[in-house]
C-alpha cells in the first residue's frame, strides 16, 4: 500500500486504534490500551489533551514550519520521539525493531526499555544515534550496573531512569485477563487466541516474546526474571546513577514541581512529566495539568520532556505551547505496529508529523521555539507579520 493510501485509510490514531483492536486477541489489546484502577488516570490524561485549547494568529505569514529542535546537544528532525514500551513483542515480533528503524530514518529517539523483548544492543544497532535506553531499577545492583555499563558500551548517550513504579499498578483488565510473566494460556484465553489466527501464527514462528535484556542473567532455565523491579528510588540512589553514567541523564515519571527542582541540583539533564501512561496510580493528575507548575520551578532553560496522553501531532503541539521543550508518544506507534506491521512504523512518524506541521501552520506558528512561546502570551512572541522575526 501506498503513503498516500496508507493516510487516506489510516489519518489518526483512532483509526490505526480500530483497527489493532480488530487484529490482536483481546487479553493483548487490553494490556496495550488499558491502565490501572478504574482508568480515570488514563482518562485524564487524553481529556487534558482534548480540552487544552490554543490561540491562532491568523495574520503570521509562515507558510513553511520547521519542526526541527535541539535537545541535549543534538539537533532533532522532529521535536517528538517513541517512549519506551514494554513487552512489545507480545503484540507483535520485531516491534521495537520496526521502530528502530523508522527512527532512524526519520531523525527522532526511540527509548530502548528494560523490558523490550529485543535486546538493548539490537535496538542501538538498528537505531544508532537515535536512540536512548530506559532504564528499571533492579534489587539486583549487580544486574544493574552491568546493564548500565553495555548501553555505554553500546552506544547510548542518553539514560532514561523510571522512578514511577515503586510497586506495580492494579491493572485489572490484565488481572481479569489472567495475564503473568511468563505468559499462560487458559481456556477463555486460548479461544481469544484462535479467533485472531494471524498474530498467533506469527508467534507459533518465533515463540512467546521474552526480556532479551535479561537473559544474560538468568541463573536457571526456568528464570522468566532473573531480577526484580526495586522501584523505590530515594534521592540518594538517584545521586549514584548520577556518579555511574557519564552521559545524560533523564528521570521518568516527576510530577511536582519541588522533585523537578531537587533533580535539577543533582545534576539530572532533564525530566520526563510522566504518570506512566495511566498505568500506575489511578489517582495521578494529568501530565498536561502539571506541567506548567514544573516549567515554573525548573525555569526556561531546564528540559522538559512529557508523555502519558499524546495521541496526535495536535497534541505535541499542545504540548510545547504549554511548556514542553519535547514529547514521547508509545500507544499511538504501538497501534500503527499492531495494525499494519513494520509500514505501521514509518506511517505513525509520517502521520504525526503531518499532523503537527497542520496544527502549527493554522496556528501561524513558524517553528518549534516560537511555538514554545506561546504559553507566555502575545508579548512573547516574534511578529511573524510581513516576514517579520523570520
């Protein structure tokens, strides 16, 4: 299928979302999709999104948006990138590779997870300068440490370490579901399986998905997770991962504008505002809704990365206008993977950069650094009018 075709078919998220619900078994798509509780964390996040309204200036003349930005000292072809997203395999082999890739291509991170079903030096390989590791904090120091020391070896610059996991969420579609590690098929489950034949044969060929990255440490055969996740990472520990990587540092999953301050005089390079995708506490506020406190904290010139609600490129915008200095997005290429294999990849990146480049022309917006003015009001802002500031 053609680009064309592919955008006439698929031009946003929710179509890709339909369309992967339609292809996955049931049980794979509610752990994609769903969050924890009751979902009204999950919830908030895309209505914050929904509801943040923004001001055109109708009389800038900027036919033509840029929407490259610096970030960590490299320049960036498009100011969003792929969050890291766990188990990836189990909605179809190879995904975090097809996105690698794209990635590559399209000149925007992909984060590498702990928990990908394809190993941290693949993804560098097929990723290169692209790409970034997510890093899980392990009861294992040793694990941990090694873990750290191949991404160097590998080539990553850029350490992202999630501190938003202190205990796992209560996901309950997963617990209704039945879904463990390693995965089981019961009955209900078994049956959802042969209603969708062609992502079981795709697993029938390559196996059920497992964490490459922690195969090096298993200790026996049976071994599913040779560590476990020791979520707590108090500000003593996070000096130590400080110490250990030589390169940048990120912390995912700050929400107050205190803790996006004490990181900073560590000596972090920058936050990730995440609530892990309405995955964890049920209770969390919106990553939009907390934003402008941390901007205010940190200052202009801290960076700022958001995720946990963006579905669309009108949504990356939002967020810059809002004070972001860059975004990452995992459901929505996920939905693409799930609904057109590796073309999904590259359509995502393409549909969401169609999308900002619309969102940013309607606004009268020339580039990403104008657009991270817009928060701050007219007075900010380069008079675009007559050419003007260009």
């Amino acid at each position: 299928m053609s680009d064309k075709a592919l955008m006439r078919r698929f031009p946003s998220s929710s179509y890709l979302e339909q369309r992967a619900a339609a292809r996955l078994p049931n049980f794979v798509f509610d752990y994609l999709q769903g969050g924890s509780g009751r979902q009204c964390s999950l919830g908030r996040n895309i209505t914050a999104f929904e509801q943040l309204t923004l001001t055109p200036r109708y009389f800038n003349d900027c036919e033509a948006v840029s929407l490259g930005t610096r970030l960590f000292g490299r320049h960036y072809q498009l100011p969003f990138g792929i969050a890291p997203i766990g188990l990836d395999g189990l909605i179809r082999p190879g995904t975090v590779e097809y996105l690698a890739q794209a990635a590559r291509r399209a000149g925007c991170p992909v984060t590498a997870s702990t928990f990908a079903t394809s190993s941290l030096e693949e993804v560098a390989r097929l990723a290169g300068e692209m790409a970034w590791f997510q890093l899980y904090p392990f009861d294992d120091g040793e694990i941990e440490q090694d873990m750290m020391a191949r991404a160097g070896a590998a080539g990553y610059r850029v350490l992202m370490v999630t501190v938003d996991v202190p205990v796992g969420g209560r996901r309950e579609l997963d617990m209704r579901n039945g879904l463990s590690l390693p995965p089981r098929l019961g009955g209900r489950t078994l049956l959802d399986v042969l209603r969708h034949p062609g992502w079981a044969l795709r697993h029938a060929r390559r196996g059920m998905p497992g964490f490459k990255n922690l195969q090096p440490y298993r200790r026996h055969s049976n071994d599913f997770l040779p560590a476990r996740i020791s979520g707590r990472v108090p500000w003593a520990r996070l000096a130590q991962y400080r110490k250990r990587w030589p390169g940048r540092l990120l912390v995912k999953g700050v929400l107050r504008g205190e803790d996006a301050v004490r990181c900073r005089e560590l000596g972090i390079d920058g936050l990730v505002i995440s609530n892990h995708g309405g995955r964890q506490l049920d209770a969390c506020p919106s990553t939009l809704a907390v934003l402008p406190e941390i901007r205010r904290a940190v200052g202009d010139d801290f960076p700022l990365i958001i995720d946990s609600g963006l579905r669309s490129g009108l949504d990356v915008a939002r967020a810059i206008a809002q004070g972001a200095d860059f975004a990452l997005l995992g459901r929505t290429f996920i939905y693409g993977v799930a609904a057109l294999g590796q073309a999904g990849a590259g359509h995502v990146i393409e549909m969401l950069r169609d999308e900002l480049e619309n969102a940013m022309q309607m606004l009268g917006c020339p580039d990403i650094a104008a657009l991270k003015c817009w928060h701050k009001g007219d007075a900010a802002l380069p008079d675009y009018r007559h050419g003007e500031g260009e």
